[in-house]
C-alpha cells in the first residue's frame, strides 16, 4: 500500500520562550491517508497551527517523527526542506502576506 500522505509519531514541539521552553505539542500521532480530508478542529490556542506547521515543513519537531510521502522532515535541513515545499505542499495562510510597497 501506499505511504500515507501524512504521519506523525510521538510528535513533540517546544519552543523557547523568554521564561523557558514552552511545549506546545506533546507526543502527538496522527496518520492521514490518500484521498482523505480531514478537519482540524479545537480551541484557539490549542495548537491547530504549529501542528500545520510541522506538517507542511514550515517548523521542524523537536522530538518523535514526522513524514509526508513517505519522506521524515525530521532528517532535512533548511535547504532540503524548502524544496520539499516547492514540489509538494501549498499553503493558504490565514493572514496574505503581501508586500504593501508592490502591486504585483
Ligand atoms: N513562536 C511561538 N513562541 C511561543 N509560543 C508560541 C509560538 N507560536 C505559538 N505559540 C503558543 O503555542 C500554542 C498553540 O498556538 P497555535 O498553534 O497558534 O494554536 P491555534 O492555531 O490552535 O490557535 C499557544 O499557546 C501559543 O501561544
Ligand atoms: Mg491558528
């Protein structure tokens, strides 16, 4: 069978903040699959966005693993992550991120 087009396994996320490093991910596993559509749904501040991150290689976990196709974000390095990107997600962010200064 196929790789699922997502995976994640013992997935963790802490960050530093000015007080300490902050967890805000712990220890999250999820599979999603071909085909599948899933909805993303919880409490602002629950961390809806920082797992969107992780999935689409935007943010790398600090801990456990992650895979999209078949491929662990994980192991890749700035570079090799953004070329990931390139070829395999889109995201549409919430805020558009335009230059002010440009028109097109
Ligand atoms: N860069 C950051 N540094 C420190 N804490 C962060 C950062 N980004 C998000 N957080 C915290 O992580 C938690 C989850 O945030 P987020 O993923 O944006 O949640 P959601 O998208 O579900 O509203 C929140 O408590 C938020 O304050
Ligand atoms: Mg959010």
């Amino acid at each position: 069978m196929a790789d699922p087009v997502i995976r994640l396994s013992d997935a963790h996320l802490t960050l530093q903040g000015n007080a300490g490093p902050v967890p805000i991910l712990r220890g999250l596993s999820l599979q999603v699959e071909r085909g599948e559509t899933v909805g993303l749904v919880g409490p602002s501040g629950s961390g809806k966005s920082s797992l969107l991150m992780l999935m689409g290689g935007l943010e790398r976990a600090t801990g456990g693993l992650v895979q999209a196709m078949g491929q662990d974000l994980t192991a890749l390095d700035e570079d090799a992550l953004a070329r990931f990107r390139l070829s395999h997600m889109g995201v549409v962010f919430q805020s558009f991120h335009l230059i002010p200064t440009m028109t097109a």
